[in-house]
C-alpha cells in the first residue's frame, strides 16, 4: 500500500502549475507560416593563428565573412572551427554565424549554428536557425539553411517560420 502525498507537496505542485499557465511567459502556441527563401552568396573566410596540430589532426580558427543575395539580402559574420585530418577527404567543422539584413522584406538578424564532416569524400551539413536568436522584425524565426555548390558559386535555400 503506497502513502498519500503530503499536503504540502500537492499544494506546492498544484501552485507551480497555476503560476505557469497564469504567467506571461507561459508556452502559447503561435500561429505561423512556413517561408522558402533562395538566393546567392558570397564567403570569406580568415585563418585566426596557426593552429594547433597533434599526430596528424590539425584544429584550426576562422573568421567569416559572407555577402547574400536574394530573397535574404544582408552579411553574415561569424566564427568557424575545424578539426583537418591526415586521412584524405576526413575533415569536421562548426561555426556560429550572426546574419544581419532583410528576409523577404522583414529586417532584423538571425544565428546560424553549423556542423559539418567529411568522410572519405562524403559530406554531411546541418545549418540550422539558434532558437531564440531572432532580432527585429524576424523575432521568432526558426528554420534551417541548405547549402549547394553549383559550377562555383554558392547558393542557398532557407526553409523557415515566422509568427503571424
């Protein structure tokens, strides 16, 4: 036979549970609308020191610098680290990106957050929006970013909602 709950402890509870659906800040669902944006840029990127290597893997700092074009026209400026193996065609990298400009006539910043390795040739990229990082008219962004390289030049696809 298990004993009830003390008095106390449902009180506390039941009160935690009210204030949260009372609360301002309490989770809402907000209507929104789902946005495919495209468009061009252009990449710099800025070795930060020499880097670090140790039996073959070499970690290294860059800084970045990006121009876009389209349906979002601003620049981005972020941070990337990487990680260069001996192994051909192996490699790893992430960065934080601030994006700064107008998406879709809508002004304001967002953060990138990128993870990316190679392995034997073979890619894999996740390029996804930080929730919460959305500033100015773009407050509530969330999305991710696709990356494609095309005879030289880099192009991008931004699948992403905003509130209504």
């Amino acid at each position: 036979m298990t004993k009830p709950l003390p008095r106390q402890f449902l009180v506390l509870v039941l009160g935690l549970l009210w204030a949260a659906s009372a609360s301002p800040w309490a989770q809402v669902p907000a209507r929104t609308v789902q946005h495919e944006a495209q468009g061009s840029f252009e990449v710099q990127m800025t070795p930060q020191g020499s880097g670090d290597e140790v039996d073959g893997v070499r970690l290294g700092r860059m800084g970045l610098s990006k121009t876009f074009r389209g349906a979002l026209v601003g620049s981005g400026q972020g941070e990337m680290l990487t990680a260069l193996t001996p192994i051909k065609g192996s490699a790893g990298y992430v960065a934080l990106e601030r994006v700064t400009g107008v998406l879709e006539g809508r002004k304001g910043s967002f953060v990138l957050q990128h993870s990316g390795s190679m392995q034997a040739g073979a890619q894999s990229l996740s390029i996804g929006i930080v929730p919460g990082s959305g500033t100015g008219e773009l407050q509530g962004i969330e999305g991710a970013l696709q990356i494609r390289i095309v005879d030289g030049e880099h192009l991008y696809t931004l699948a992403y909602t905003l509130p209504l």
